[in-house]
C-alpha cells in the first residue's frame, strides 16, 4: 500500500513540476540559497523521446482510423499513449525545477520526484569531485553508499561523519555514509559547501 501511495505522490508532484516548468520556478529553492542543476545531460535525450512518442501517438491514431478500428479501442490507447507522452514531460519537469540546494544548514540531493535526500553541513566530513562513468541505475544503495546517477554518470561524492537514514523511491530505508551523485556544474556545488561555516537555513 505504501509503494502505491508513492506513485501516485510521483505522479502528483509530476504534474505540479509541469506548473513549475512552465512558469520557470523552482520548488524548493529559498532565498540565498545555491541551486545547481543535474538534468541538463539527459533533457535533450529525453526531450527526443518525448518527440518520438508524439509522432507515434500520432500515427497510431491514424492507422487505427485507416483500419476501421471502433471509436472505443482508439479513444483507449489514445488515453494510454497520451498519458505516457504526459508522464515523460512531468520527468522532465521534475528533474528541471527540482534541482540540488545547498544553504547554510543542509545539502539537499534530488532525483526530480522520485529521490530527496537532506544532509545537515555539520555532518558533512568532506567533499570532493569524482567523476564516474559506469553507474548501473538511477538511485543504487550498497555497502553504505548511496549513487544519485544521470546517464549513468555521478561526479561529487560527499563523506559523512555518520549515517543518515535515506528513504529511496519506492519506500525502503538504508543507512549511509558516502553519496555519489552528479550535477551540471559539480565546481559550483563543491565551493557552495566549502564556502562558509554550517548554519541554520
């Protein structure tokens, strides 16, 4: 029950990304803090795909038209294919206006709708760029690791003086004391950590 009460909240926050994306604002972002993207590697891509579901969508509806096919089963996998054209764009979106946040008192590490990850300064021992191109999944857990990959690349890792619990996308919880993830501009995240002192956000 309580892996479909997630989906449903990614869905759910899928859609409100779509408001967000359309209104260029970002969820989660407060003032003076630092924003920095991760979805720049994979919009094209999946822009591209979302395209080519688009023509599909399309050209199914007109060869199913073209072989007499009822009203019903048409309006049917419209709905599908259309809801799967809507569900990729929400991804997008989420990735987009969903972004890392680092302030005074946490680093924030996000996957659009699926992954939020909150890490108080204080508990953060090091930080460091590592850029790795063999990540095997998005969100992977192991041996107190947590990788956050895009296109199956990470390029921070951060070292924690203790664990954090982490709650991944469909609900279990691990313990970790190192993250892998990747941003767009991994420089500008490491010096956002390594400016200041921790304090209250």
């Amino acid at each position: 029950m309580d892996r479909v009460r997630r989906i449903m909240d990614f869905d759910r926050k899928g859609m409100a990304s779509l408001v967000l994306w359309a209104r260029r604002r970002r969820d989660g972002v407060p003032p003076g803090a630092v924003e920095v993207s991760y979805s720049r590697e994979q919009s094209t891509t999946m822009m591209v795909f979302a395209f080519a579901m688009a023509v599909e969508l399309i050209a199914v509806e007109v060869l199913l038209q073209a072989m007499d096919v009822d009203l019903w089963v048409r309006l049917v996998v419209l709905v599908l294919d259309a809801y799967s054209l809507l569900f990729v764009l929400a991804m997008i979106a989420a990735c987009v206006t969903r972004p890392h946040v680092v302030t005074g008192g946490e680093l924030r590490i996000r996957y659009g709708a699926f992954l939020d990850v909150r890490v108080p300064r204080e508990l953060v021992a090091s930080v460091r760029l590592v850029r790795s191109y063999n990540e095997t999944g998005l969100v992977t857990v192991a041996d107190g690791r947590l990788g956050v990959a895009v296109s199956s690349q990470t390029n921070v890792v951060v070292q924690l003086t203790e664990p954090i619990t982490v709650t991944r996308p469909l609900g279990q919880r691990a313990e970790v004391t190192v993250i892998r993830f990747f941003a767009d501009s991994p420089g500008d995240l490491v010096a956002a950590l390594r400016s200041a002192e921790p304090s209250p956000a």
